[in-house]
C-alpha cells in the first residue's frame, strides 16, 4: 500500500503543464534531469473542488525533491509519506496534491531557425534568473529567453500566472503582450487543479485527481513497479535565431500493479 500512494501521486502529479500559443519553431525532447518538488498528499473520499477533499487524511507533507529522470524515481516516491495513517476500510475516491510551481530541469535540444541547440544554462536558476530577483513575482510573470548554445546545466522553470508576459531579450528589459494562462479542470488527467492569478505569490500548485477505480484500506497492499519515460519532457522553442524559451512537457509514466 506505501508504494501505491506514492506512485500513484508521482503518475498523476506531472499532467498538468501550462501551453500557450505560438506560431514560433519548437520541439521536445528528452530532459537529462527533471526535478519536481512533492509537499503534500491527501487522500479524500470525495471531491468538488481543488478546495474540496471529503474525509481528508494527510499521507505526506514533508517537502521532498524526485528527480523523475532518474533510474531510481520509483524507489524516492516511494518513500514519502505514512500510509499508516489510513483507518483500514475506508475508500478513498480522490486524492489532492499539492507541489512546488518550480521545477529544475536540465536538457538540450536542437530546434529549427536556432544557429546552435537550445541549452538550459544556469542563466535560468538563482538570482540570474531574469528580470529582476525572485523575491516577486518574476518567475511567476513572466517566462525569460535565453542565448542558444552554451553548456548543459540545471534551470528552474515556473508554473506560469495568468497573464504571463514573455521576454523579448535576454535581460527581460521588454516583456511581450499578456498570454491568457489556465490551468484544464476535467479535461486533463486531473479534475480540478489551482487557477493563478496575474500577480500571484504562492508557492503551491494544489491538484485533485479522481483514481481510476475507489481504494479500500486493506492489512496487505499490492505490488507497485514504475517507470518513467522522460524522451519528451522538455519544449524549447526558437525567439528569433539566437535565443530560445522552454517550458516542461509531459513525462510517459508507466504504472504496474500486481
């Protein structure tokens, strides 16, 4: 049972992926390293809302990194968390999940009309984030570009607030027209899912996921193996000829349950 809460959150956690429109040249590809942040679980026993989660039982809420391109993601997901917390009998319907809007990915790809590949660089990560530092709303605001080429390294990409404006140079010194950003409730993977408004500061992306079939409590769980398949994790997209934007994709899960 411990592996299949945990398993289950990881599967579902990484659907849910901002897209806006673009007539530009982009590609996906595969991401080296993709890091997502869990900070909460909870299963419900129904759910109306990204607010609502019936019968709430709290399964994990320690703050912990899953790099998912790992061999061994499996393995870390399935160590958060205590399912002895579930009272045996109980069905649970839904489960909600909170993580960080940030994620740390690291790739590079070639993309059309861009002279060198779309490289994450640290450009992307810490106080050379661009536009401004992160004590704002920045990361949130607005999505940076940045030179092509350069070496390979891990960048922190943000789940966007509505409104996002693009940067039109490197130092994010001019910002493109507002994009609509909404995150689909009912026509992804998960039911419903937090809605960001232009401007905000939180830190949380909160999702409420029906499972595929009820879940009653039982002394033995099954056995869970998981893979994950990350060829396509990573969209870069061409600004012009010399400079590039990425937004993570959505990563193959592949669940056994036996």
């Amino acid at each position: 049972m411990k592996n299949l809460l945990k398993i289950l959150f990881i599967s579902k956690v990484l659907f849910l992926f901002l897209v806006f429109n673009s007539q530009a040249a982009s590609t996906t590809g595969q991401a080296d390293v993709y890091k997502v942040t869990m900070k909460k679980v909870e299963l419900c026993t129904a759910s109306t809302s990204v607010s609502s989660c019936v019968g709430s039982v709290t399964v994990g809420d320690t703050s912990k990194v899953v790099d998912i391109a790992s061999v061994s993601a499996g393995a870390a997901a399935a160590t958060f968390g205590d399912p002895a917390l579930l009272p045996l009998g109980e069905t649970y319907t839904h489960m909600r999940v909170t993580i960080d809007r940030k994620f740390t990915i690291k790739a590079d790809l070639e993309v059309s009309g861009v002279t060198d590949n779309c490289t994450t660089t640290a450009a992307l990560s810490g106080s050379a984030y661009p536009g401004g530092s992160l004590s704002g709303t920045e990361k949130y605001d607005r999505t940076p570009i940045i030179a092509d080429g350069g070496t390979a390294a891990e960048a922190d990409l943000y789940l966007k607030n509505n409104q996002m404006k693009t940067c039109t140079n490197a130092a994010c010194s001019a910002l493109s027209g507002a994009n609509t950003i909404t995150y689909a409730q009912g026509s992804g993977s998960s039911t419903y899912q937090t809605q960001h408004a232009d401007g905000s500061t939180s830190d949380d992306h909160v999702m409420v996921y029906e499972l595929s079939k009820p879940y009653t409590v039982a002394l033995i769980g099954p056995t869970i193996d998981i893979s994950f398949g990350t060829s396509a994790a990573i969209k870069a997209t061409e600004v012009g000829t010399d400079f590039c934007m990425f937004d993570p994709q959505e990563p193959v899960v592949t669940i056994t349950i036996k």
